[in-house]
C-alpha cells in the first residue's frame, strides 16, 4: 500500500470515528499532495510525497515557536498536535550512530575534502535519508566535521 493510499485510508477511518481534529489533520495533508501533483502535472511518488510531509511539518514548527513566543497555548497545542499526526507518515528516524555511518559513508563515497564540497556530501545523504532525517542537523554535523 503506498503512503498517500495509507493516508486516504486513514481519512476515511476518521471520518468512521467522527474524530474531526484528525480527519482536519490529514485533509491538509491530502490537500497538500494534491496541489503538488495539480501544479506540476504529475503523480507524485513516495519520495516526493515524503518531501511533501517533511515541509509540512518544517512549516509547523516553525508555526509552534512563534505562537510559544507570542504566548497562545491554544495555537500551540495544535501545531504539535498536526506536528505528531504528520509524522506518523514519516519511516522511523535514523539514529545517532546510523546518522554518523551515513555521514562518514557519504564523505568516503564523494571523496569530500572541504566545506566546498557539503552539496556533493548533502546530495548523497538527501537519497538515503529521505524523511528519516532533518536535514538541518545533518548539515549542521557535517559542518562539524570539517571543522565549521
């Protein structure tokens, strides 16, 4: 079953339980991907709907620091609230130690000497961390790496 079946599935499910919150959740999300493939003409595939989902969430938090600022809970609440939901789509995280494998094989492979070549090292992690990993922390270790 492909993500976006898995996710339609589950807006029928909430529809089923009443549960108007989730179903508002993955309605976004279904709207989200739509768009998408509306604007550029195709049918997206499970790596470019990941990408979709990882945008979403980017957004959402950055949504959830600004209302924590400006003191409203209540909006709060519900940008963690969409955060969690968005996630249960994502595959599971890598961890530290595969992040530092992945980092170590990707500066191995694209025989990386220096910050200038962090676009050649980003390129390769992006393919096989999809969705696994935020990218503004593997940059930011990458970063560390060469001594940044």
């Amino acid at each position: 079953m492909s993500l976006k079946d898995r996710i339609q599935d589950d807006m029928k499910a909430a529809m089923r339980a009443k549960d108007k919150n989730r179903l508002g959740v993955i309605r976004l999300i279904l709207a989200a991907i739509k768009q998408r493939e509306v604007d550029e003409r195709i049918e997206l595939s499970e790596v470019q709907t990941l990408t979709v989902l990882e945008k979403m969430i980017k957004q959402r938090r950055e949504s959830l620091t600004q209302y924590q600022d400006a003191g409203r809970e209540d909006l709060a609440d519900q940008e963690a609230f969409e955060i969690e939901l968005i996630q249960t789509y994502l595959p599971t995280p890598l961890s530290e130690a595969d992040l530092d494998t992945l980092i170590a094989d990707a500066l191995a492979v694209t025989g990386a000497q220096s910050i200038r070549d962090m676009g050649k090292v980003m390129a390769f992690i992006k393919d096989r961390a999809q969705g696994r990993a935020d990218m503004a922390v593997v940059s930011a270790r990458i970063k560390v790496r060469f001594g940044n």
